[in-house]
C-alpha cells in the first residue's frame, strides 16, 4: 500500500467516524479515530475500517460492556475503545 492508499483511507475513515448520525456515535468513533489513528499500521486501520461497517448501537454495547464484541474485534483495540477516555464533550 503507498503512503497516498492510507492517506486517503485514513481520510475517508475520519470521515466516516465523525458522520455517524448521532452526536453518541460521532463522540465514540470520532474520539477515538483522532486520539489513536496517528499509531495505527495497515491492520490498525482495517480493524477500524471493520469497525465502522458495525451498527452502531453494536459497537456501543460492546464499548460500554454490555454485549461481547465478536473474536474478531477482541483484543487490545477493543479494551482502548472501553475506556472511553478518549471522549472529549
């Protein structure tokens, strides 16, 4: 992947995290796309990428612990999102 793939990828994601359709939703993704994009590698940003064709009211029981997140978004993104700290209001 060249350096302008990921630029525009990572531009359509943030695109994409702050234009959820509700003010929750844009917080979580958009929150958490600005404060960890600048780290993510080819499989960081397709996790997220993932992340965002979920629904919603998923990704937020999953981040507020009331439903467990599939396998494949288990692991150490997954307890970032948790933490909720990256949520500035």
């Amino acid at each position: 992947m060249t350096s302008t793939d990921l630029t525009q990828r990572l531009a359509r994601a943030k695109f994409r995290a702050w234009h959820r359709g509700t003010r929750e939703a844009d917080y979580m993704f958009g929150g958490f796309y600005d404060t960890y994009h600048a780290d993510w590698d080819e499989d960081g940003l397709a996790w997220f990428e993932a992340l965002l064709d979920e629904d919603d009211v998923d990704v937020m029981a999953w981040a507020l612990g009331r439903q467990e997140p599939p396998k494949s978004f288990q692991g150490e993104r997954m307890e970032a999102l948790r933490k909720l700290d990256y949520v500035r209001i």
